[in-house]
C-alpha cells in the first residue's frame, strides 16, 4: 500500500456482534477515502451497508468460501491482485438488497439454497471450497416441494409449488453457472428465480438448460424492486450465504441507497463484470476484519 501512496490501514476485526457495518459507519464518519471488505459475502455485504449512500468506495479482498460478489464483479479471488484491484481499480454504483430489514449485495432465497447452506459443515467449506456446497445440494435433490405465494410490485399474487425462490442483485454461482442471467448489480432492479423442481430427472433437466444457456424448464423468472412471499409453513432462508433462520414472508425490496465498490477495468476483469485503472494520489483506507478475515480503516492522509 505504501508502494502505492497510501498510508498504512488501520485493521479492525470483527466480532460475531459487530460484523463489519457499524466499523465501516465510523470510518465513513472519520472521514477515511477508501473502506476495504476483507472476507466472505457475509463481512461484504455488512460493510456495503456501512457505506451505503456515502461517496467512499468499498474494496474487496474475497477471503470467504463462495465469494459471490466478486465472482460477479470480476473481482480477482487472488488476495494480492484483489488488493490492487482495491487500490486502483474504477468505481461502480451498485444496487443493495434488502431482505426483512437485512441488507444483501448478491442474494437472498427460500427453500432448497437455505437447506442446502445449513447442510454444508464449516470444515468441509475449508477444506473443499465451494465444491462442499455441491454436497449440501444433492442431499436435498428430493425434498418436498412448498406452496409460495409471491406479490411482485404490487401485482397480482402468483401461486407456486416450489423447491426455492431466489433473489439476486447478481446472477452468476459458481462453477460458471448463470442462475439469473439478466441480472446486473447497478440496473435498480432485483432478479427472481423460482425453482418448480420435484424429482432427479426434473433437476438433471434444469442443469442442461442452465449450463447451456438456454432458458430452463420448470425455472420462473422475473424482476422487481419490491416482492413479498408467504408460505403455508416455516421455510429456511438465507441472505448472502448466511442461514436467517425460518420464516412464513419475506420481503425483498431495493435498499434506498447505492453502494460505490471498487471493481477491475474492463480490460482486467476475470468473470463476468464490466469494469480503468488509475493510481490514488495519497489516499487513507480502512478495512473491516471478520475473524481471521479482516477490516482496514485508515486515519486520513488525504489527497490535496
């Protein structure tokens, strides 16, 4: 960082109470020219609300197991070239997501993506990556399907037998795999997928279609900036690879705020985001720490 004119960041760890949002908060009050998410989406996306609505941009050094935002924002998963990406990549207004009062930058779902988390052991995720969620997946290839009644905008209601309902500000998973392929992170929309899968052969259908591109059977799709589901019986839901817990609604609208992240130029970027480089002058930054990730905030040098 000093390499590059700026001071050296001040480190904040997070802690299971304070994740990452009321650190990125103060360092906006502070007065700090550049935040940066060291972490998985979860520390991600309680930074972004940090930042939310300010002009200081957020970085990201993707240091969790799925890494979905950066994925979708081009964003390097090699720590040293994420950091430079931080340093002096290009700034990007981008879309926030809100489920049941809780912020998310890539996704939030109902039914089998929740089970599928909640399936998938810590250990396993060290070890194996994102390959354990694959795991976690095919153990609840058979489950039941649950009736959703989902209200978009205002619409009329729309009834489902459904295996999950997914919302995305982004559309790529791992693997290559585009879930909701109009999706963009900076068009004030959000994306809905809804899974209408029963059986093996339902599903190895479903993959064909998406690997290839094509649109999929038995997969519903659609866009809104508010949508209200409601269940017969509790379902699991998840926000950015957290389980929440269980709930009969959930609410997902767009937050009223944008968030500025720091993404690669277009001609650097390494999956599917759209991204100039440009050396800060001499610039102070902070960084929010979960556990052994991590939360810099610098004390302000700024430029003049």
């Amino acid at each position: 960082m000093s390499a590059s004119g700026w001071d050296a960041p001040l480190w904040l760890e997070t802690t299971p109470e304070e994740t990452g949002a009321a650190q990125a908060r103060q360092a906006v009050l502070d007065g700090v020219d550049l935040v940066i998410a060291a972490g998985g989406d979860g520390t991600v996306t309680a930074c972004a609300s940090g930042v939310a609505g300010s002009q200081v941009p957020l970085g990201i050094v993707p240091a969790g197991t799925g890494n979905l935002l950066a994925l979708n924002l081009g964003i390097p998963l090699d720590l040293d070239r994420a950091l430079e990406v931080s340093l002096t990549g290009e700034d990007r207004q981008v879309d926030l997501g809100m489920a049941n009062g809780r912020p998310f930058v890539a996704m939030a779902g109902l039914g089998i993506d929740a089970r599928m988390l909640r399936s998938t052991p810590e250990w396993a995720k060290r070890r194996f990556g994102y390959v354990a969620y694959i795991v976690g997946m095919l153990r609840h290839l058979r489950d039941q399907p649950f009736k959703v009644t989902i209200e978009a905008d205002g619409g009329p209601p729309r009834r489902y037998r459904a295996t999950g309902v997914i919302a995305g500000n982004v559309g790529w998973l791992q693997g290559g795999v585009s879930l909701l392929p109009d999706a963009s992170p900076d068009d004030d929309l959000l994306d809905l997928a809804v899974l209408t899968v029963h059986a093996w052969v339902g599903w190895l259908i479903v993959a064909a279609h998406v690997l290839t591109g094509r649109d999929a059977p038995r997969v519903s799709r659609g866009t809104f900036r508010r949508l209200v589901m409601r269940t017969a019986e509790d379902q699991l839901w998840e926000m950015d690879g957290e389980v929440i817990g269980f709930t009969r609604e959930l609410v997902i609208e767009l937050h009223d705020e944008k968030v500025r992240l720091r993404v690669p130029p277009r001609s650097r970027r390494e999956l599917p985001a759209v991204l100039s480089e440009g050396a800060p002058e001499s610039l102070s930054a902070a960084v929010p720490v979960k556990g052994s990730e991590a939360a810099w905030f610098g004390n302000a040098r700024r430029a003049v």
